[in-house]
C-alpha cells in the first residue's frame, strides 16, 4: 500500500479516534478566534456532558460492580480517550474502564443531536416579516442540508459500537444521555439568546433580512 494512503488511513483512524476530544478543541479554539459565542457555548456544553455521563457510570459501577457491561479490565489503550477511572469496588483489584454510560458516543451523540435539533427549528422556524421569499426557501434548503449531513455523521458515530469498544449498555446509555442533554442546552441557550436561536452554523445569520428594528439584542438580557 503506498506511503500516502497509509498516513492517510492513520489520520482518519486517529481523528475517529479521539473525536470527542476534537469536537471539543475545534468547537473552543474555532469559537474563541472568530468571536462566535454559540460554539464556544457548545465546547462548554460537551464539559458539562462529560461531567453528567461520568456521574451516571460512577453510579453504575457502585451499584454493580461486578457486571462486565459497566467495568471492565482496560487492556485496550484504543478504546481509552478520557484515562482510565477507578470504581468505588474495582474487578480484581485493577484499573478499569467504564464504558456505560460510553462517553465517547456520548459526546458525540451530544454534537451531532445539538446540531439536528438546531435543523429542525430554524426549518420550522416562521418566517419574519418582511422576510424575501428566496431567503426563506435557501435557509428552509441549507437546513435540510445539514439536517442530512447531521444524520450522516450521527450514523457514522454510531459505527463505533462494530469497533469492539462498546457495549450495547453503554451505547444505549451514552448516546441516550448526549442526545437528550443536547435538546435541553439547545433550550436553554435559547431562552438567553433574546430571541435569537443558537444557530451555531450561522444559517439564520448569513440569510437573514434586514434589520427593521434600531437596535437588535445578542446576548442575555
């Protein structure tokens, strides 16, 4: 196979790899530099995810500490991304990974739902007055867009439960967690954005009408 082809393939495997964690750098970093507040939001959003998932698999673990589904021994570093935890009553006395709830689907099905659902309600979203009818329909277009794309990516998150890393508890459970938990932060930067959804692809922003109000609020009142 030539050398090209296997640095590539090496990427790819070390970017699926470590996703959560390059979702949250990317969402940071990127939101920092240009100003963009809602994807700095949702860096923070994927902290708070993390600290929620770790609460359940710490729950988990004390109630049953024997069940291969929630520990077990971390002999595979390839499935580790957040270090390895250590269990109120660990198997054998060794380090262990806990992988239910899996904090690897978890945030990354907390990124991909944040981004769905914000799909949804800026495709469902009524139109304003005044609004060109040709911007409606390129908005109500790009957000089926990536609607599309968002489920694409979902699906493809999802094909980490074949690598042997996962359990169907910890699937289940992860990805339970991220995507109801991303539906309620997606609310909740809604309620302080002044009426502005967190739209953190700038759908609404970049085909927006002009602004027939004076001034127009951006950030919590």
């Amino acid at each position: 196979m030539p050398a090209p082809i296997v640095a590539a393939r090496k990427f790819l495997l070390g970017a699926y790899h470590d996703l959560p964690n390059v979702l949250f750098i990317s969402s940071l970093v990127l939101g920092a530099l240009i100003g963009y507040v809602p994807l700095v939001w949702v860096s923070l959003g994927l902290i708070a995810n993390a600290g929620l998932i770790s609460l359940f698999q710490n729950f988990l673990a004390f109630l049953f500490p024997t069940w291969a589904q929630v520990v077990r021994p971390s002999h595979n570093l390839m499935c580790e991304i957040f270090g390895r935890a250590r269990t109120p009553m660990p198997v054998n006395r060794d380090d262990v990974t806990i992988i239910a709830p899996s904090q690897w689907l978890g945030a990354a099905a907390f990124f991909a739902s944040f981004i769905i659902h914000n799909s949804v309600m800026l495709l469902t979203r009524p139109a304003a007055t005044g609004a060109p009818a040709e911007k409606v329909v390129n908005r109500q277009a790009f957000s089926i867009a990536t609607l599309v794309i968002s489920i694409v990516f979902l699906l493809f998150v999802l094909a980490r439960g074949f690598t042997g890393c996962e359990s169907w508890l910890g699937g289940v459970t992860g990805v339970g967690i991220g995507g109801g938990f991303a539906v309620l932060f997606w609310y909740l930067l809604d309620a302080c954005g002044a009426g502005s959804a967190p739209d953190v692809l700038q759908i609404t922003s970049a085909m927006a009408p002009d602004a027939t109000e004076a001034e127009t609020p951006v950030v919590c009142a």
